[in-house]
C-alpha cells in the first residue's frame, strides 16, 4: 500500500479526483485518471468497490445472490450501466 503523504496527498484540505490528478500530473505520480485512481485506491484514500457480492441492505444482511445476479443480468441484456449505490 502506498502511503498518502508519499504522494503527497497529505496536505490538509478536501480532495476530489479532479485535484489529485492535477496534482499527481504536476509531480509525475500519473499522468491519466484511471492511474490516479489507481495511486488513490492503492493508498486507501477511496473507498472499495461495490459489486453484486459485496451488496447489503439496509440491515447490513447480504443480498439474495439470486435476485441481484437475475437482475443485473436483465440490466446489462439492456446494455445498461449497473452501478451500486453504498
């Protein structure tokens, strides 16, 4: 894991991605937005992915697998973006 202040990313102030990048261009940490997002996920600063098997409710019990693969399936047969909301 890298370390945010190795990056630079330790001043304190409210980061978005959009600053990192500029950032992280001007210190030759990256150069596009998918490795910014890559530096950032690898120093902890973003929060992990979300997908079918990591999905809970709203008394934190798993989603029926079942269920949400049956309907991710009908999302993407619409050639549809299935995102997941945390």
């Amino acid at each position: 894991m890298i370390a945010a202040d190795n990056l630079g990313l330790d001043r304190e102030q409210v980061w978005d991605i959009e600053q990192a990048l500029t950032h992280l261009r001007a210190t030759g940490g990256a150069n596009t937005k998918r490795t910014a997002e890559r530096r950032l996920h690898d120093a902890g600063l973003l929060p992990p992915e979300l997908g079918i098997d990591t999905v809970c409710d709203e008394q934190d019990r798993p989603a029926n697998p079942v269920v949400l693969n049956a309907f991710a399936n009908r999302v993407r047969s619409k050639r549809k973006l299935l995102l997941f909301r945390n």
